[in-house]
C-alpha cells in the first residue's frame, strides 16, 4: 500500500511540478491574439479538446486504479497519478481563466513535431493569448 500511495503522489506532483512553471510562464506573457489569427468559437472549444481528453484521461484513471488494486501492482497508480495531475490542471487553468476575466487560447500545435518540422519552433515556444469575450 505505502509503494502504491507513493507511486501515485510522486507521480501527480512530479507532473504539476514540471507543467504549472510552463504555463505560468506563458499566462505572464498574455496579449491579444494577432488580428491574422483564425479564432475558434468559444463554445466550439470545450467540444474540441476537454470533451474528447476528459473521458480517456478518466479511463486511464480507472484504468490504473483498477490495475492496481485488482494486481496488487502499484504500476497503474502512476497511470492514475498521471491522469490525475492532467485532469487537476485543467481545472486550475480554467480557474485562471475565470480570475483574468476571459478565454486563455494558444496557437494549436500537434501533438508530435517532427524534428525537421519547420514550425517546430513557433509550436514549442507559441504564446497565450487573452480573449475577453464583449456582449
């Protein structure tokens, strides 16, 4: 059990530890988008992306909990630390959105670049951006 618990925790903190320095960084450098960028529509986003990664990332969770109890493995506690740490980072990036009072949008990058990819570049080092929404 104390394996399993430390697997999980190092895991889920290890993970924040390295992102939330990455994204604090960029939400210091907010500005408004380009006028050339194509903008998604806000209620087309969370069906873009938190829609299709909240359902695998809870399946990865149940996935390694299950391992983990059913096998006695503490393996699938760092699946589920992992997933974890992802889904309690969303959910501090939409309470930063909430606190700067719109929509915090960055140029979308693929999953993988390639090393010969021209925009390998612009994708790792790609800016936030501030959308305040006007009524």
């Amino acid at each position: 059990m104390g394996t399993t618990l430390i697997l999980f925790v190092t895991t889920f903190w290890g993970l924040l530890k390295v992102r939330r320095p990455w994204y604090e960084t960029r939400l210091e450098r907010l500005s408004p988008p380009p006028p050339t960028a194509e903008m998604v529509a806000g209620d087309k986003t969370f069906d873009l992306f938190s829609r299709s990664l909240t359902k695998p990332l809870l399946l990865v969770l149940l996935i390694g909990l299950t391992a983990s109890y059913a096998t006695g493995i503490p393996v699938g506690m760092f699946l589920a630390g992992m997933a974890a740490a992802m889904l309690w980072q969303s959910r501090w990036l939409a309470a930063e959105e909430k606190q700067l009072g719109g929509r915090v949008v960055c140029l979308h990058t693929p999953v993988r670049v390639a090393a010969d990819d021209p925009n390998g570049t612009a994708y790792r080092q790609s800016r936030f951006w501030i959308v305040r929404e006007t009524s």
